[in-house]
C-alpha cells in the first residue's frame, strides 16, 4: 500500500467515527480530554490557545477569497465560516470520509457559502493566485509530499495574501514526540519529516514576508503574507 493509501485508511477510521476525533479536537469528550492530555499535554484552555492563534490573522467581516486545506471533519472551522457569510471559501480535502461529515456540519449549521471539494494538497486544482487567504490546520504534519504542498498553497496565494494555520513540530515537547513517532505515524495519521519552530521560520522567511511564527506545546502557529 503506498502512503497515500495509508493515509486514506487512517482517516476513514476518523471520518466515520466523527465524534471521536471532534472530541479530541475540541477538547470536549472525557476521552478527547485524556488524549490531549497525555500525547499533547495539553489542558482547554491551551487547546483554545493554539487555535484562536492559528485563525487570528482571518480578519473579522472577512469578505473576500479563502481556501482551507485540510478541511478534515470541519469542527474547527465551520463555527468560524459561520460568522463570515460574505466570504467565498473552498474546503479540500483528500478523504472523503473526513469531508463527508464537514459537509453534514455545513448543512446542519445552514452555512451555504462553503464549496467542498476533494483532492491532494500537492495538486491543488486552482488557477495561480486564486485566494486571499490560504488557512491549513493540523494538516502539515500529515501530507505525504510536505515540499509540493508547500509549493502549491504558495502558488494558489494571491500577492499580499495570507498564509495562516499550525500543525505538529517536533522538539517542543518530548512526550508528544514519542507519541508521533510510535503511534499516529505507524498508524497513517502523521507522515514524516517533521519541522522544528526554527525549521518551520526558516522556511516561511524564505517564501514570504511578515512572517509570525509561534508555538503551544508541540503545535507550530504561523501566519505570513505572500
Ligand atoms: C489531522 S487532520 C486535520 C483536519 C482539520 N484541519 C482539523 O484540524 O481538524 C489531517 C487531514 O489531512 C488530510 N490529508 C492528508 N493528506 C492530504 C493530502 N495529500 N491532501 C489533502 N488533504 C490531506 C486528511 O485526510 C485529514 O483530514
């Protein structure tokens, strides 16, 4: 099976077991709390950290183009896309399973400027500068080719766009690492190489401009404009 494959297989399990992976994400089920705790070493209020960091460079009223690559279950994401009804946003992600229940939670929560597509990060299937802002959580950490999909987010940017998002680095904390490593990498979820902070601002300072880069425990935060 190649790592394509793998990862389809890792995140069906997820996308069909919807509330599971919501829970953890959101750091709202008893079991989603004790994986936080334990592999990411992380409380509620650390959890909200990081993700009220990663989607502070959308600004409010947000009106113009947005791509969210990977879109996963859309948990994160829909209660923001919620509040930006003049916004045109595109969600791609290469499990249908995972977009499956981010469409469920669309229709449920009466979004209807949200267009779903699947497809592979490392050929995004947009004209060149398509978008205002390019927004990836959680998802670096888990694409197979890391340089097409940093290549092709770049190329789907407009100029003076906005790069934002956060995912997985490795060397913040030792306990999450062991975990990466030894299980969600064997398991499809993670695919290495992996970025350190330092690593993850090299990169960025050599693709774009105003580039913040932060972290909360093991979860790299970054926004930049193309
Ligand atoms: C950890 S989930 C993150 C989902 C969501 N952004 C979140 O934070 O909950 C990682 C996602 O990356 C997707 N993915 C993996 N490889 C991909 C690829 N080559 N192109 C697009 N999405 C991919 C998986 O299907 C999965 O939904």
């Amino acid at each position: 099976m190649n790592r394509y494959d793998e990862i389809r297989k890792a995140y069906r399990m997820s996308g069909s077991n919807a509330s599971l992976y919501d829970g953890m994400m959101t750091y709202s089920t008893p079991l989603g709390k004790a994986i936080c705790n334990l592999v990411w070493n992380m409380d509620g209020e650390r959890n909200a950290a990081y993700l009220e960091q990663a989607l502070s460079a959308i600004p409010e009223n947000f009106a113009g183009k947005l791509l969210e690559v990977p879109v996963g279950t859309g948990v994160l994401t829909m209660p923001v896309y919620k509040t930006l009804p003049d916004a045109e946003i595109t969600c791609l992600d290469y499990s249908e399973d995972m977009m499956n229940a981010a469409r469920q939670r669309a229709k449920q929560m009466g979004i209807e400027n949200v267009t779903f597509r699947q497809g592979d990060v490392g050929k995004l299937p947009f004209e060149d500068e398509s978008f205002d802002i390019v927004l990836s959580l959680n998802g670096f950490h888990a694409f197979p080719d890391k340089e097409a999909a940093y290549a092709e987010t770049f190329r789907v940017l407009k100029k003076g766009g906005i790069f934002c998002g956060c995912f997985y680095i490795r060397n913040a904390n030792r306990r999450t690492d062991w975990f990466i490593k030894n299980l969600y990498q064997k398991m499809g979820f993670f695919t290495p190489p992996y970025e350190t902070e330092f690593s993850l601002r090299q990169r960025l300072y050599n693709m774009y401009e105003d580039v913040k880069v932060t972290h909360v425990e093991g979860i790299g935060v970054f926004a930049c404009v193309k």
